[in-house]
C-alpha cells in the first residue's frame, strides 16, 4: 500500500515520458531531482533510456546516484556540465530533456535548450516559465517543446474524469487511468523500485506535522507517507 500510494504521481511522472516519445537506447536529461525527477527517472531507466540527472541539491543527486537512478548525476554548478552531457552522447545532446523543477527562473529552460540535440524535444513536466532564449540555441537547433499535463489525457474532461466516458483505446492509447494501471504494474512486477523514495513515514492523526515539515524544510525528504490505522473497523451506517 505503501508503494501504491504514489500512484497519482508515478502517472503524472509517466505522462511526462510519454510526451518525451523515448525510443530504447536514446537517452534524456532530467532537470529537477525531486519527487517526480526521481519517478522520471526510474520509468526512463526500465524503459532502457540512459538517465541525466541534474538538480541543484547535491543530496538530491546523491539520492539518484546511490539507488542506481540515473547513469550521470550532476549538480546545476558542476564544472564542464554541458561538455560531461556531450561526452555521454557522443557529442549529439541529449534526445530529449524533462523539466521536472519547480522555480521561477528561465535557467532550467534555457539550460535544457543548450544540452539537446538538433531537432530534440523539451518537456514541461514541472512549474516553470517558459520564456527561452531563442539564440543561441533554440532557434538554430529547431527544438520542441512539449507540456505534459498532469497524469494525462482525461485529465481536467468533466466527461472523463466525473462521468466515466473512456476515451476508446484504438485512438488514445494512453489515458490518466492507464498510465495509472501501467505505473502500478512496474510496482508490481519489481520492473522499478520506490522503496527509497519514502524518506518520512507519519500517522494519519498527525498529519499536521508532515505539511510543517514541507513548509519548514527542516530537514531533507523526498516522499512523505502518511499511513493510516487499517486495524480500525469502520463504523456501520444506520
């Protein structure tokens, strides 16, 4: 239950990939190494897509690094970092490149532009503006930008997502459910391991205090749980 709780999540993580349209072998840059990074990232990695990994918090690539994540970490300031992602792509840029961070800055988006390849594609997975630079980069490159919403298609459709009308499989391959039911059975089937993510566990009862550690950031956590009293018996209902 544990692992199944991110469930939500895990499928906005997906969507991101899928808007990234991988192929096996090709490889992607994540900007961002928090909750949904690290989601990214371990779905990319069993789709058998050589991971970047690149956040600000050194921690946060640590956290990557020693759970065999990404195959490069590396911080926002590490020296070289644009050459270390040529060298691992043989000069070509990334194919393609997730924004998974949430911030205020154009850095993540113009930084994204500078490490793709020609004719890559750049997707917009967390909050983040998306006034780019057209030169040096941009421009010349021809590059896509793709937004990712949510867990995908379904989403915000009061048909959908309140009436229950499916979109039909043949045409949308991939709605918010079935990203949903595809997330679960990597769970399931150990094609990926969340286990690490939960750096915080907290009664239901106490709930409070894990929304202050979020605010607070007192300390570093990655994936809060909050866990319920399942031996409880629910009250019947005259």
């Amino acid at each position: 239950l544990k692992d199944a709780a991110y469930n939500t999540l895990g499928a906005i993580s997906m969507q991101g990939v899928r808007q990234a349209d991988m192929r096996l072998g090709e490889s992607c840059v994540i900007i961002g190494l928090g909750l949904l990074g690290q989601l990214a990232a371990l779905i990319l990695k069993a789709s058998g897509i050589t991971v970047v990994g690149v956040d600000v918090s050194e921690a946060a690539v640590r956290k990557a690094l020693d759970n065999n994540v990404v195959d490069l970490g590396l911080t926002r300031n590490a020296a070289g970092i644009e050459n270390q992602i040529g060298d691992l792509t043989n000069g070509y840029g990334a194919d393609a490149v997730i924004i998974a961070a949430a911030t205020d800055s154009l850095d993540p988006i113009n930084f994204a532009g500078a490490i793709v390849r020609k004719k890559g594609r750049v997707i917009v997975l967390g909050a983040v503006p998306t006034g780019f630079d057209r030169d040096p980069n941009w421009y010349s490159k021809e590059l896509e930008l793709r937004m990712a919403c949510s867990y995908g298609p379904g989403r915000y459709d009061l048909n959908y997502e309140e009436k229950g009308i499916d979109y039909p499989l043949p045409y949308v391959r991939w709605t918010e459910k079935r990203n949903m039911e595809a997330f679960q059975n990597l769970i399931s089937t150990k094609k990926i391991d969340i286990k690490y993510l939960t750096t915080h566990e907290f009664d239901f009862d106490n709930a409070k205090a894990a929304f202050d550690l979020v605010v607070s950031k007192t300390e570093p956590f990655i994936g809060i749980a909050l866990k319920y009293n399942t031996q409880k018996k629910a009250s019947k209902i005259k």
